[in-house]
C-alpha cells in the first residue's frame, strides 16, 4: 500500500495550513478583518480534511501506517497552534483559559498513553463521544479564530466559540478519562 494517496496529502495539507493560520494572526500588513477570515477560511479546509482523510482512507481501502500516524499528529498540531495564538492575541482569555489548558494537557497525556499502549500491542479505538470532542473543539476554534470580525455576521460570535470551547473541554476530561481508565491496567502490570 502507497503512502502517497491523497487521503495522506490531505493530512499533509492539514499540517501544512498550521503555520499559514499562524502567519494570519501575526503578519502586521494584513486587516485584522481580513487576515482573521483568510485565517479561517484556511483552518475550515483544513479541519474538513480531518473528516475526508479519514472516511477517502477507509472508502478506498488506502489506509496506511503513515496515516495513521500522521492523522493525530495533524490534529494535534492544528489544535494546539490555534489555542496558542488564540490566547496569544486575547480571544481566549480569563477563565477560558482553562478550559485551552485542558484540551492541550489531555491532547499530550492521550497520545503519550497511546505511544506506551503501542509498544505493548494494546490499541485503544477512538470512542464515538470522542469524535464530538473533536468536532465541538474544531467548530469552537473556528468561531474564535473569525473572532470580533464575524459580529458582522453573527452576532456573539467569540461567545459562541468560548461556549463551545467549555463544552469540548468537559468532553476532553471526560473521555479522556476514557482512555486512561482502558490504558490503566497495562500501566498497573509494569
């Protein structure tokens, strides 16, 4: 099986998108109006990809080990830049941090458990109420990244974003709890 497929180049376009996303927060010559839905528009193709590598993978019978590799990594890195620069600029700001905090910390705890698991040949499937997580977490983001500038569309845009944010943060405690309560036992053996 190939590596080079294209559910793999949209996971590679989901890595490549992170630092543009990034440049659009921190490049003085842009609008913030402007650079904050270029920044969007680019983070929404890339978290749409997070959905089509997955299904085009397992549709087309091309999955591979370097998708599976790559795919949370992907995620990972969209998640966390965005959540970096978001409290960078103040989107995410006050309590609201905490719950950024949380998505990171469970973000880093799941994969090392999963990397331990791994070695052991345990694998720990991704729960349905995890794949919510992963979507109330990329749908909040997108609302804070348009920010102040889709008030003109939608009012309380950010406040939308920070709600959905809370709620993707009790989810990530939640099923995280998930996979270390499946993870415990192969830790508790060693």
């Amino acid at each position: 099986m190939s590596a080079w497929n294209l559910p793999n180049f949209l996971t590679f376009g989901r890595i490549a998108a992170v630092p543009v996303v990034v440049a659009c927060f921190t490049l003085p010559e842009l609008p913030t109006f402007t650079s904050r839905w270029v920044a969007f528009a680019i983070y929404a193709a890339a978290a749409i990809t997070d959905f089509f590598d997955g299904y085009l993978a397992r549709a087309w019978q091309q999955q591979s080990a370097l998708g599976r590799m790559l795919d949370p990594i992907a995620d990972k890195l969209l998640v966390a830049s965005c959540l970096l620069i978001l409290t960078d600029d103040g989107t995410i700001a006050g309590w609201t941090v905490i719950a950024a905090v949380i998505i990171l910390c469970r973000e880093i705890l799941v994969s090392g458990l999963r990397e331990f698991l791994a070695e052991l040949r345990v694998s720990v499937p991704v729960t349905r109420l995890a794949k919510w997580k992963t979507t109330a977490q990329l749908v909040a983001i997108g609302f804070l990244i348009v920010g102040s500038a889709g008030e003109r569309i939608l009012p309380y845009t950010v406040e939308i974003g920070i709600v959905l944010l809370w709620i993707a943060a009790i989810l990530t405690l939640y099923t995280g709890y998930d996979y270390f309560r499946a993870g415990i036992g192969h830790l508790i053996e060693d």
